[in-house]
C-alpha cells in the first residue's frame, strides 16, 4: 500500500504516514489521532468512485521573451502586418514561472471536517480540486500531486467537486497555465453522520474502464 499524507484536524500539520502502518497513527507534531480510514470509530460508507479525469493530454508553454523596456512579455500585445495592409493582435506570450507547491488543503471556516475523503490519483499531473457546497461556496479546496493518496476529514454536507489538472503548477492565479484542464463530477457527494461514524468516499482520478464517476468537462469560468 502506497504512503499516505493526512492532515491533523487538530494542529493542521502534514502527516506522510507509511502504508505499513500498523494500528492508529498520531500526529507528529501535537499527538493527537489522525482519522484515518483505517482508524477506530471512522466508518466508511465503501462508496468508493472511480472514473475518467479529462486530463490534457500533451502540455506546451511558449518560452518568456525578454525585452528591453523590462516590461514583462505576458502584458505585451504584439501585432502583425496582413497583405491587405491591417493588423491582427497576437494572443500575449504566457511567462508566468512555476510555483513550488506541496499537497495540502485550505478549509473554510465554517467547521471542523469529520468525515473522510480520500484521493488517489495516476502519476503525471496535478489536481486542485474543489468542494464547492450547497450554497455555492468553496468550502474547501485539494492539491494532490499525481501518483499519491492523500486523506482529510471533510465537513458533514453535500458537495459538488470540481478539479482543474495539468503537469506543472503556476500559482492559485495562473493554476497549471493555459493548458490547464477544468472538470466537474456530475456525482453529487453526501458526507453524513452515522450511528458507527461518519460516512466518506475515496476518489479515484484515474482514467479507466468502467468507471463509476462521470465527469465533464467545463469553462475556466465555471471552475
């Protein structure tokens, strides 16, 4: 079983737990329990969805222009002359850098998560993933970098999830640049309480047959 890196609903610390692990582990840091799928007292519903990612499938950026002015090539419009005398204004050059980022999660302050969700996902890509509410706020969001599990406590309440995919990571403006992949589970997920616990899911963003989440895909400005 591969490692899996949980975050402490306690002190928010990252935790990579081996897949050997044997009994409950703690956090690192503070000690407390980490609620794990495999932990005492959490139930998981065995709802377990698997299905196709649209992911891009080659991923190209232009090389950044330096000019002399300083100004940087992503704000330039460049322009070009046609055999007819008028111009055309040319797409701006994306330069935006690669941003360092490791696999965590940003809750909303509305309560503390209870019940699990896990994320599998195939090597090559990264994902930040969106749990968008009810009302239609983010409540939480997930980067998981491709290849890893990943495993949190979420909110009780019913979510839509959307992703946004690709090979390398620019920041929470730019996401993966402008061959990032927007997608939407057309699932609906229900985290609830139950006499035994608290019922989850584990996700699987892997493209295979038989799958049992559709997806779409959507514009950037669904996302």
């Amino acid at each position: 079983m591969a490692d899996r890196i949980i975050l402490c609903s306690g002190c928010g610390t990252k935790n990579r737990v081996q897949g050997s692990c044997k009994g409950v582990p703690k956090c690192g840091k503070c000690g407390k329990q980490l609620y794990t799928s495999a932990s005492t007292g959490i139930h998981i519903s065995g709802k377990t969805i698997v299905g196709a990612v649209a992911v891009v499938g080659l991923v190209v950026f232009l090389a950044s222009q330096s000019i002399d002015s300083g100004i940087e090539s992503s704000s330039l419009s460049q322009t070009a002359e046609t055999s007819s005398g008028s111009t055309q204004t040319a797409e701006p050059v994306f330069s935006a850098p690669p941003v360092s980022i490791v696999p965590g999660v940003k809750s909303g302050p509305r309560s503390q998560g209870l019940a699990p969700l896990g994320i599998k996902t195939s090597p090559g890509y990264g994902y930040f993933i969106k749990l968008v509410n009810q009302y239609g706020q983010t409540e939480m969001t997930i980067f998981v970098w491709g290849g890893q599990y990943f495993e949190t406590l979420v909110p009780l309440g019913r979510y839509e999830m959307k992703y946004a995919s690709g090979k390398t990571w620019y920041g929470a403006q730019h996401l993966f640049g402008p061959d990032t992949a927007y997608s939407k589970a057309e699932t609906l997920f229900y985290f609830t309480q139950t006499a035994h616990g608290y019922n989850g899911y584990t996700v699987e963003l892997i493209r295979q047959a038989g799958g049992n989440l559709p997806t779409k895909n959507i514009n950037p400005s669904a996302f």
